[in-house]
C-alpha cells in the first residue's frame, strides 16, 4: 500500500511525502510509486503516527470492567474511528475478583489482537487509592497497597501490566512502587491526598508518571504546592483531558508551559458513554449520566469523559499555540514511550509499525490503519 501526496508529521516538521506499507510495517518514505501499488491519494491530507491512549475505560456502550475479549474488541474497533491504534484498557477499583477477570481479557487481547485499535497492555487505575481523593472511583472497594494484594490481581498475567495508578502517601506505597519499577510497570500517583513533600517521596521511589493531571489530587497552592507543585517541579510526565471539562484551557495552557510538550500526554479517561448519546451509563458500576458532554455521578463528580483522542487534538491545537506536530507528539510518541513501545511506535519511521492516521485540516478522520490494514475509512 502506498499513501502518497501527503503533509507527513514527523516528530519535529511537517513536510510533503509520501509512504510505502508493507508487512504491516512502514516500508520506505518516498518511494518510487509503482501505478500496480493499491493508492490511497493523502493529497491535502495529514498523516499522523496513531494514537495512543494510555488511560481510557470505554467505548461505544462498553467497559473494560465487562472482563469479556467481546467488550474490549469493541472498544478498540470505536476508538479507531477517532485514530486511536494503541490503547491500555484501564480498570477502575472494584472488587479484586473483577479486576482480576479484566486483567485476563486484557492479557488475552493483547496476545491475540482485535479488530480495531492494538491491545498494549493494562492500565490498573486503583485500587490502592486514596478515599479523600475518590473521584468517581468506588469507596468500598478500595485496597491497601500492598505487592501481595498486586500479585493476587495480576496472577500469571505481570507482563500484561503496563501502569498502576495509586496513592503514595498511603502506609504500602513505597514498597508497592518499587516493585512495578523492578517490573517495568509504570508506577503513576492519582486518587491521592499527598502534600508536596510525600509526593516528593514517590518520585524518589519511583513514581514517574502522574494520573489525569489538576483532577483527583492536592492542588497547587504557593504555601503547600502538593501534588500538582511536584509535578511541575520535576520531570516526572502526566497526562491531561484536554475536553474543556476536566481543565480550563487557561489551567492547560500554564501546565503544558510549565512541563513541556515532551513531558504530557493527551489521554480521553472516556467512559462507556464514548461515542453514544447522552443518557444514563455506568463506570466501575456505579450510575454516571452524560449530558451536554459532561459524565458524572449523581452527586455531581466527573465520572471519566466522552472525549475522543482526536477531539483532544484538536481541542489543544485551537487553544494553543504549539505546531501541529508538537500536539500530534503527545498524543502518540510520548504514550509509545510510557508504553515502551517507542522503538516501533508512535512516530512515522521506516520500519516502525504502520499504525497510522489520515485526516483533513481540520483534523477529521479520514482513515485509520491497524499494522498495515485500514480499519477505517470515513
């Protein structure tokens, strides 16, 4: 397959180009374009390394906690749609049996593939989270960090964990961290009630990532900077919901300032109600209601979002000002390389994988290619 005429985004210009696919791998930029070749014509179009959503719970009427394949197969044919062609199915703090039956969905989604967006590993967000900070995460359900209580969770499936999310403050913490790091896990701090100084601690720990950045946890204040005042006084990375909802773009604009494009990414957090009308849905098994683009908990608690990674570039782009492919870098590469898959993913380089993305001006999916197959064309 050939994408030709195209404005290429690479990790630090845009030029015109076009690409060969072959063997699901990005064969050669600028080929010799033989007329036998199936064309897809990229003229006034944009290609993208994929997306790469390292923190989403559902798609499209389905959650990661249904612990079937069928639902998580799902999700990743919906997201597609949107560009995404990597994701971390992410679970919520629920009932250990649970979180254990999505853990080997996810394990065996990974192995064996779906039909849309590549399965890479799994996102625990919780259940060693903080009660003060619960966001729209399940109170009774929380666990005490403790490796013995991961190990249970995972069982035979380590290799599938590709990040935890947990408080650092909370008795267990520190010995918890250790372990994911001696695992090639990325431990991240969220759902925490830490002042600076304990977050401080979990960095020095191993902590290298924090959860949905400004939400779930102790804001910035010039006497006590918490956790917010951790992350911007170190180089750890975090990511944002960049939906105009969970931050103000004022708030976006400051932080993206403050750490670098280089050092967040662009996550969607985005619920079953994902692509769906607004109605009534569930997170983690508690009752959310979308409306006018916002879902919440009947006490009025975001309960997760209904972005989608392209919305979340677009919205960035048209609140900032960083070039387009500075943007398309933290919605790709810098997931791939929380992932650890960056020697194959997340920028167009010859033989890395063909995940990629097609769209107009005004950053509207055209098509979206899966290891060298079109999973999508609008």
């Amino acid at each position: 397959m050939i994408i030709k005429d195209c404005n290429i985004i690479f990790t630090d210009k845009i030029e015109k180009g076009s690409i060969l696919i072959e063997d699901g791998k990005i064969k050669e930029i600028n080929p010799r374009i033989e007329e036998s070749s199936h064309i897809i014509d990229g003229s006034s179009l944009y290609l993208s390394p994929g997306f790469i959503d390292v923190h989403i719970h559902g798609a499209g009427g389905h959650d990661t906690m249904d612990g079937t394949f069928e639902s998580l197969n799902e999700i990743a044919k919906v997201i597609s749609t949107h560009g995404t062609t990597s994701f971390l199915p992410t679970t919520m703090t629920c009932s250990i049996e649970d979180i254990k039956k999505s853990v080997e969905a996810i394990a065996y989604a990974k192995k064996n593939g779906t039909e849309g967006a590549n399965v890479i590993g799994a996102h625990l967000e919780g259940p060693f989270i903080s009660p003060e900070m619960i966001g729209a995460q399940n109170p009774n359900y929380i666990q005490k960090p403790s490796v013995n209580t991961f190990k249970e969770i995972v069982n035979d499936n380590i290799d599938a964990i590709t990040s935890v999310t947990l408080a650092p403050e909370l008795d267990g913490a520190k010995e918890l961290i250790s372990y994911l790091k001696e695992n090639n896990i990325t431990p991240s701090m969220g759902h925490t009630k830490a002042k600076y100084t304990e977050a401080i601690e979990g960095i020095k720990c191993g902590v290298c990532h924090a959860t949905h950045l400004f939400n779930a946890m102790t804001p910035f204040h010039h006497r006590e900077p918490g956790v917010v005042g951790a992350i911007f006084d170190t180089d750890i990375t975090t990511e944002t919901i960049s939906d105009g909802i969970h931050i103000n773009y004022a708030s976006l604009r400051t932080a993206y300032k403050v750490k670098g494009t280089d050092k967040v990414l662009l996550v969607t957090d985005a619920m079953m109600a994902c692509c769906m009308p607004d109605g009534n849905y569930s997170l983690g098994g508690q009752d959310v209601i979308v409306e006018n683009g916002a879902a919440r908990l009947k006490n009025g608690a975001l309960a997760g979002s209904v972005l989608t990674l392209d919305a979340a570039v677009k919205n960035v782009y048209n609140n900032t000002n960083y070039p387009l492919n500075e943007v398309i870098n933290m919605a790709s590469l810098n997931g791939a390389k929380l992932c650890r898959v960056d020697h194959r993913k997340g920028m167009i380089k010859e033989g890395y994988d063909a995940d990629l993305v097609l769209f107009d001006k005004n950053i509207n999916v055209k098509y979206t290619i899966v290891n060298g197959k079109v999973v999508y064309s609008a």
